[in-house]
C-alpha cells in the first residue's frame, strides 16, 4: 500500500534548520497553515494535493483532530478504502469515540460494502456529542447502499447544519459513486447555485450530465469550468472526448432507463 506507507508520520520533518530566513518561513508554516492549503486543495478536486498536507499538518501536531479527519477523507475521495479506514482506526486510537472520526470509518466500511459493521459505527458517531454536517451525510452514505428511503432527510440535515458548497457537492459525489447520477446531479446543481464562480461544482455538474447522456448539458457545464480556470485539463478532456464522441445508441438507452 504505496499511499499507507507515504503517510507514516516523521516528527523530524518539518523542523524548522538553523538558516535565518528559512527558519523563520518554516516557523510561519504550523500546522494552521497546511491545514489551510490543504481545504485550497480540496475545494478544486485535487484530493492528492489536499491528502498530503492534512499529512504534513500531522507531521507537525499530531494532537488536532482536524488534520486525522481531512486526511481520512480524502483516502475515501481517491478511493482507498483500506487505508481509509486503517487510519480512521489509527485515530480513533488518540481520540477516542470521536464523531467525525467515527463517521469517517463508518464510510470506509460503507463503501467496502460492509454496511452492517458501517451502520454500528455511524450509529455510535451520530450519539457523539456536537453532530456536525460530515456525520449527517455520512449516514445518509448508509441509508444509500442499504436502500433506506431516509437518505433524503439526513442529506437536508447536513446542509441545514453547514451551508458551504462543498456538502452539496460531496453528498452528490456519494449518490454518483453508488450509481444514482441522477440524484447526484440534482446536488451538483445545489453547490454550482451556491458557488457559480468555483471551478469544481461546475465540472462535477458536467460529469453528472455526461453520465446520464445528457451531452449538450455537459458540453456547456464543462465549458464554464474552462471560463473559470482557463487551464483546466480535466474539463479539455471532457470537451475533447465529448466532441468525437457523437450519438451512441448505448448512452441514449441508458439515459432513458437510469435510476
């Protein structure tokens, strides 16, 4: 496990040296400020960018809970799921029964289809004092896979309880990741309303439409992200596979029976 390895904390690095000017901008760069390039990073999509500095955050206070959840958070967003919940594990160690740890782990295990075990920990995380936003959504993650008609409402009590653009969005990347698109675009519609000038719920929204076939849609979401970030490769791509594409009966048949 490349990642797993990549994550293993070293005290010693970090440290500020004896240089005076290196000293002093390594002094400035605490934990506070990884933790701050790490969300710059997450709120794009660049999960890789966001994982390494919760990590480096951690390499210099092991004691705050935010860097442990952020960093097991993006594990689940590139979809390593063991390690996802080996560092859950990991945490919960230090910080015992806390919530969002717990809600993390309850996501591993959701999405390592192990949905009994991820129902008992999202239980135990939700009776946690302070229930935050990530707990709601994460048991509305488990009412998905155990086809509960309650994922609605946890989703709604998540957002009631932070209104940034990012829950919307990740409460969609849940349902596009369990096979439901079309739920999935109905949220990226929410963060794009929330955030029109942010790169991200724009292409998120184009993905969404491209899944469901609606490609007229897509092209126009995904032309708005290259309006915004005019470098945009992810968003190039898209355009470029979308243009020689054409009509596929396939993807028009699927369109018309997706759940």
């Amino acid at each position: 496990m490349p990642r797993f390895d990549r994550l293993e904390l070293d005290p010693s690095q970090g440290m500020p040296d004896e240089g005076g000017r290196t000293k002093r901008m390594e002094l400035e760069r605490d934990e506070h400020y990884w933790l701050r390039l790490a969300d710059s990073e997450r709120r794009p999509g660049l999960y890789e960018n966001a994982l390494r500095y919760y990590s480096r955050s951690l390499e210099l206070d092991k004691s705050q809970v935010t860097g442990w959840v952020g960093q097991v958070q993006m594990l689940i967003a590139l979809d390593e799921i063991v390690e996802a919940e080996l560092w859950a594990r990991k945490a919960l160690e230090l910080f015992k029964n806390h919530g969002d740890l717990l809600a993390g782990r309850a996501q591993a295990l959701c999405r390592s289809k192990d949905r009994s075990q991820a129902a008992a920990v999202c239980d135990a995380a939700l009776s946690q004092p302070n229930v935050t936003a990530y707990r709601w959504q994460v048991r509305g993650e488990v009412m998905i896979v155990t086809r509960s008609p309650v994922d609605r409402y946890c989703f709604e009590k998540a957002m009631q309880l932070d209104s940034d653009w990012l829950v919307p969005l990740e409460i969609g990347q849940a349902y596009l990741y369990h096979g439901y698109p079309s739920k999935a675009l109905g949220y990226a519609r929410q963060a794009v309303t929330k955030a029109a000038d942010q790169a991200f719920p724009w292409y998120f929204q184009g993905v969404c439409e491209r899944e469901l076939g609606v490609c007229d849609a897509a092209v126009r979401s995904f032309r708005r992200v290259l309006e915004i970030v005019p470098n945009h490769a992810d968003a190039q791509r898209q355009l470029t596979e979308l243009t020689y594409q054409g009509w596929s009966l396939t993807r028009t048949l699927r369109r018309l029976f997706r759940r």
